[in-house]
C-alpha cells in the first residue's frame, strides 16, 4: 500500500470509515489527503489520523494516484466537476462509493481518460468488518 498516493473527497461516516482502515492496515498518513469542506471536519480528521485535509478539492486530488470518491450522491457533479482538468492531466483512477451514481455519469464528469470503477462497501465496512 506504500506505493499508493490516495486522496479521499468526503470526510463524513464512508470515508472516515475507509480511512481509518487504510491506516489500520499500514498505509501512512503522508500518502494519504483527504477534500474537505467543513473546517470543523478538517481539523478533526488532522487531529485524528494526523493526515493532511484539505478545503481545495483539487489540492487533495492534485498528487494522487487514486481517489476515492466519498460523497453523498447528490454532491457527485458539483465536487467532479471543477476536477475535470485535473482528473484529465493526471488520470487516477476513481474509485466511487457514492450510492446510485452509474459509472457512464461518472465518467462523463471525469472526462474519457479517467478509469473509474464503482464500490459498494456495507454497513460492516463502516466499523472495519467488511
């Protein structure tokens, strides 16, 4: 996992839950950014796994490799969509957890270079036991 470079966009219960095991299972906290909005959720996820958390989406997204896409479904085009560019110069791969969004919508917000690919983790995953 030491070869990763993972931005997670969404700091609520999915991707807390993702981060935290992340971490338990050896990826360190440098490798790893996290999109933020909420100043209140960005300090609390510094403080607590001691990764960098960012306001700017796409600072978060800007050195990695895979990005994991952590927000509730009806926020999906308005966080990809400033990331176009982005996505398009570097081509991560997407990973999205955000229910109900198909992959053809995913992948026109992220242009036609960028692998996406959809995951559905469960309510175990949340506490680590998926």
């Amino acid at each position: 996992m030491n070869h990763l470079d993972l931005a997670v966009l969404g700091g609520g219960n999915m991707g807390r839950a993702l981060i935290g095991g992340l971490l338990r299972q050896g990826m360190r906290p440098e490798r790893l950014t996290v999109g933020e909005r909420e100043p209140a959720a960005r300090e609390a996820l510094q403080r607590e796994f001691g990764l960098t958390a960012a306001a700017d989406n796409a600072a978060a997204v800007r050195g990695a490799n895979v990005v994991v896409l952590a927000v509730k479904p009806q926020n999906v085009a308005e966080v990809l969509g400033p990331l176009a560019g982005e996505l398009a110069h570097k081509r991560p791969l997407v990973l999205s957890v955000a229910a109900g969004v198909r992959v053809a919508a995913l992948q026109h917000w992220c242009g036609p270079e960028v692998p996406v690919i959809r995951a559905m983790p469960n309510r175990p995953a949340l506490v680590g036991a998926g």
